[in-house]
C-alpha cells in the first residue's frame, strides 16, 4: 500500500468516525446547559414566599431585579441590578419556541410605560398552549405566575437569555 492510499484510507475512516464521535460531546454539552437550567430554577424555587422590599437582593427580602441577580449570582453569572440594564445583556429571545427555563422575562411597570419595570426568571414553557411560568418577586414576595393572566399579558415586553 503507499503512503497515499494509507493516507486517504486514515482521512476516510475519520471523516466517517467524526460526526459518531461529536456526538457525545454535543449531547454533553446540552446536558449540562439543562442541569444548570435546572440548578438555577430549582435555586430559585427555594424563596418562594420570601418578602418583598424595594432595592434589596436577598437573602431573606428581594425586589425583582434583586431576585434574578441574587439567583444568577449563584452561579457565578454577573447580571446588573437593575431591571432596565438587565434588559441589555444577552441576547433577545424572539420565539416562544426557543425560550428556555431560567431565560429572563421582562414586563412594563405599573405605569404602562414603554420602559422595563419588572424582571422574571422563566420556570416552564409550554409551546403548545403558548404560556410561560416564572418566579419574579412580586410586592406579595417571590412566586411563580404566568405569562397568560391579563396583567402580565398587558405589560409584557420579552425574554432575554443570558445563560
């Protein structure tokens, strides 16, 4: 055999093995963006019922963009904490379809204004029914609503990801 046929032979055979190979690597590397999705959510979940109070991050009282900061820190992700800066980082998600758990959602404030006044995190999707869940602290504390109860629906502005 000379050395070009060996050759040809080695660069087939990985070409063929690459894509077999890849593949673990690809599914490993979704699987750990999930596991941390659902280590954030799951962190979140844990101040359900914690009180509110305006320009507070946590541990014990949170306002909103406190809250989400507070989470994100957990995980060594840096957010502002501002909602109206928070709106600013990462990347806007566009499609109800792309939208992932712990993927930020963003509201008017109480004024209707144009402007950003509430901040979330996403807890669940649901495509088919096109509704979200999210944890956000309310001036009644952290809970979890949804995306299709009117007041939310009237003030929502939309979903960025910075994870």
């Amino acid at each position: 055999m000379t050395l070009k046929r060996i050759l040809t032979a080695v660069l087939l055979t990985f070409a063929l093995l690459t894509p077999v190979l890849a593949q673990p690597l690809a599914n490993k590397s979704a699987n750990n963006e999930e596991s941390e999705r659902s280590q954030i959510i799951d962190h979140a979940m844990k101040y359900i019922g914690a009180r509110y109070r305006h320009g507070t991050s946590g541990p014990h009282t949170f306002d909103c963009s406190g809250f989400t900061s507070f989470v994100y820190r957990q995980k060594n992700i840096k957010l502002s904490r501002s909602s109206v800066i928070q709106w600013t980082q990462g990347t806007e998600v566009k499609e109800l379809s792309e939208l992932k758990p712990g993927d930020l959602i963003f509201f008017q404030g109480p004024r209707m204004t144009k402007r950003v006044g509430h901040v979330g995190l996403v807890k669940e999707v649901n495509p088919e029914k096109g509704d979200v869940s999210f944890i956000h602290a309310a001036l009644t504390g952290v809970r979890v609503d949804k995306l299709s109860m009117d007041y939310y629906k009237k003030r929502f502005i939309g979903f960025r990801r910075v994870l």
